[in-house]
C-alpha cells in the first residue's frame, strides 16, 4: 500500500473538512487520504480485488464519453480521462486505490478514490501537476452525471460478473474430470450406500457421474445469477431519479459501458427501485453457496470412499500429496478435500454476512454494499480456486481399488435386495437375517438353501441387472 504517512514533498488539497497536506507521489487527494485513516480495519485495500479497479475504470471511461457526446464535457478532458481509465484497466495506478474494502458511506470513498487517481493522472497527460483541479476536477469532470450510489453498485456488478465468469469456467473443468473418471469406472461393481448402510449395488461409475451432473446443475444456477448482475443503475444518480444528468444519459451511458467491457448490460427499468435493491448480490450468494453445498457433500464422499486405507471403506484412493502426520509414520491425509470443504465453510459464513447486509438497507439506499462486495469476492476467488486445486490436485489422479469393489458386493447383505424379484421378500428378508447372524454372505446361503441354482445366481448377479430397472419378467428372461 502506498505510504498516506508520508510529509515531505506534500501538495495542498481542501474538502468540506478543510486542508491537509497530501504526498506528490500518490495520484489520490484529500478525500481518500481521510477515508485511509478513518476504514483502518481489514488492511486490505481496494486495490487487492482487480475486477473492482478495472470495473471502476470502465464505468468511469464511459461516463466520460457518454458526456462528450451528449454535450457536457469537452473533447480534451473527455481523451484525458478515457486514457487515464485504459491506463488502469491495463493494470496500471492500482497500488494508488488504498482505502480498506469495509467503509462508511455506502462506498463513497472507493468512488472518490477512483475520481482521484483518475483525475489527478489525466491533469499529468494534460500537461499540468496533480491536484490542480482547476484544469480537471475529481468531482466535477470525472464524477459528472454520477453518483457513488449508481457508480459503485454497477462497479460491483461488474467485477463480481468477472469473478463468476472465471468460476464458470473452473466449475466446468471440475465436471469434466468428474466425467473422465465416471468413463473410466463404469465397469466397477460396488454397493451403493444409504444412510451409511449398504443398500443396493451400482457401479462406481455411476457415483462419480452424479458429481458431475450437480456441478453441472450448479451451473446452470450461477449462470442464471451472472444475467441479474447484467441490470444495473448508472444514471441513477442520487436515489434513481436520474438529477443532474441528462435525460438520455442513462441509456447512453449503459450502451457505452456495453460496449467497453464486452458484457451486455442493459438499464433496469425502475432505477429508484435499482439503487436501493440487492436482491441480485442475494441470488449471487445463493448460487454460490449451492455449489458450496455441492463441492463439501462431494470432498465428504471422496474422504469417505478412501478412508482407510486398509481399516475403513477403502475403494477408491485419493493422489498422495503431502506426509500426514508428525507422529504416525506413513499416514496420508486427504488434504486437498480438506482444504475445499473449508473454504465451502466460508462461503456459508458469507451468505450470511451478505443476507444481513442486504436486509439492513433503509429507504432509498443500502449503506452496506461494501461488505457484501467483500464477502462475495472471497467466495467466488476462492471457490474458483477451490475447483481447480480438487480437479488437477485430487480427482483426475483417484484409482480404484477393484478387489475391495467387489468384495463389498459379494460380502454385502445388501445384495439381497436385488435378488428380491426371484426369491421373494419374505425369503429375502430371512437370508438377511442369516447373514448378519452367521457372518455368511448372501450367495453362500443362497445356494445352501437351493433358492437359486449356481448358475441361475451367476446370471442375476450380473452388473447389467443390478444397476438399472428392469420387470420381474424381464429380470426371469435374462436367467
């Protein structure tokens, strides 16, 4: 973060509250300068979520342009401010945007911020020094047509749509390593576990295609979530009546933004209802925490599925990748299911954080986007994150232990579920019961009892059978 302590070599900068002192080497002024020592509390600066710069950089950019052509701001300034902004969305300047991500004021210090940096480097492309906003003003040229309550929500909008269009794509390789072990499985034989009780047999093929299909389906969601992101309010100004601006602005600044970023943004129809409405940072948050949901259920079977090695279920084993312990010689811990299930936990915490936020706006305004912008950004990097170390970490690595697959379907006193059909539910029900009392399998008894000649059994134990519905006369047919 860039030194605001610093004094010599100091420019003059008043606002409402008077004058201060502000370092030449910084592109910020008096406004952040306040805001830095006021939000001392996450030491994580703006600047730590590029998406957002960029984000502000674009909306900034097109505002410029967009009161250009509408007659409201000349040609020079208008070059000066659109490079300044091309500047920063490049990358560039973004150690200058230091006030912390949680602050007072409904975000204003983040807008003034941006004002600032982009003022005071398009007064240096002019050919004048920073802070002589006579030439070039934070508010009056850079903010013009604007206000912190449409700039900083659609600011947020766009960087979380970014940051969700990066999750897409994680999830979508997550799913297809879920579908290349699902191929490689779809001959394995196992039993299917209900309430942690063996139930019926299924292949583990089949297993790893359902976590595949709930990514698939989370997608879906996320992807309905981005479009509501899409909607946003600039031009609305103060509380969305649009004052101060131009009656065509809003609209013709939503185009311009359009066409800057690549996304297509549309105007929301009842801008009031738009300034003060969160309800699209809620369903991103929702959607995020159902793929919290998915990936934490999926860690806990694949932890489950590997435990073990040799005294717990054991039938599939999960990549090495670090020692386990600094007592237990040779132990190996599933680490990288570990780590993804904690970070589902955080998304959870944030969705609480963002439900509350989103619940305590007043009126015309929610003062509170600051943290939901916080929270939301940690989740979506960090599920994003999330997906990738468990795909190239853990699942495109996982073997399956056959013998310990079939093993537990011919031990199982599950199996006689699906020998039901030929031998009756209240003879099926008495081999169960044998079995658990002698320690003998199914078959065994089975073939004691002369319920099922060797062959007859051969030919109803097969795996086509056992994973699919089928008639009683089509399971007899097949005998």
């Amino acid at each position: 973060m860039t030194d605001c302590t610093a004094t010599a070599h100091t420019r003059l900068e008043k606002d409402l509250l008077g004058t201060r002192p502000v370092p030449d080497s910084v592109y910020f002024g008096v406004h952040t300068l306040r805001a830095v020592e006021n939000f001392d509390i996450t030491a994580t600066p703006i600047s730590n979520y590029p998406d957002l710069i960029r984000a502000l950089a674009q909306i900034k950019a097109s505002a410029a342009q967009a009161n250009h052509a509408l007659g409201a701001l000349d040609a020079v300034k208008k070059e000066a401010i659109v490079q300044a902004c091309r500047e920063i969305e490049s990358g560039q300047h973004h150690d200058h945007f230091v006030v912390d991500v949680i602050q007072g004021g409904a975000g204003t210090s983040t807008n003034m911020n941006a004002n600032e940096v982009i003022a005071n480097r398009a007064l240096e492309i002019l050919g004048h020094e920073r802070g002589q906003y006579a030439f070039l003003h934070p508010n009056e040229d850079v903010n013009l047509g604007q206000s912190t309550n449409d700039v900083y929500p659609t600011a947020l909008k766009l960087a979380a749509y970014q940051g969700a269009a990066r999750l897409l794509t994680a999830l979508e390789y997550l799913q297809q390593a879920f579908e290349s072990k699902a191929h490689a499985f779809k001959e394995l034989l196992k039993m299917g576990r209900t309430q942690l009780q063996e139930a019926v047999p299924m292949t583990l093929g089949q297993e790893f295609a359902v976590y595949a299909g709930m990514i698939a389906k989370d997608r879906h969601c996320l992807t309905e979530a981005m479009q509501e992101l899409c909607e946003i309010n600039l031009g609305a100004t103060a509380i969305g009546t649009g004052i101060n601006t131009h009656p065509r602005y809003a609209k013709l600044v939503t185009r311009q933004l359009s066409s800057n970023t690549g996304i297509s943004l549309r105007s929301a129809p009842n801008l009031i209802l738009a300034t003060q409405d969160c309800s699209a940072f809620v369903q991103l948050s929702s959607a995020l925490k159902r793929i919290a949901v998915t990936l934490s259920k999926t860690c806990n079977d694949l932890r489950l599925l590997s435990s073990g090695p040799r005294a717990g279920i054991g039938e599939i084993n999960l990549p090495p990748r670090q020692a386990g312990s600094s007592i237990m010689p040779g132990k190996v811990n599933p680490v990288i299911p570990e780590a993804v299930s904690q970070i589902a936990f955080e998304v959870f915490g944030n969705d609480v954080t963002v439900s509350f936020a989103a619940e305590a706006g007043q009126l015309q305004l929610n003062a509170f986007e600051p943290i939901i912008a916080h929270s939301l950004y940690k989740s979506l990097r960090h599920l994003q994150r999330g997906c990738m170390i468990l795909a190239d970490y853990c699942v495109e690595a996982i073997t399956a232990n056959p013998q310990r697959l079939a093993d537990s379907v011919s031990q199982s006193i599950g199996l006689v579920t699906a020998l039901n059909p030929l031998i009756g539910y209240a003879a099926a029900t008495d081999i169960a019961k044998q079995a658990h009392e002698t320690g003998k399998g199914v078959a065994e008894l089975i073939l004691e009892q002369g319920l099922l000649s060797a062959n007859e059994l051969a030919q109803a134990l097969r795996p086509e059978l056992l994973i699919a519905p089928r008639t009683v006369n089509e399971f007899e047919q097949t005998l």
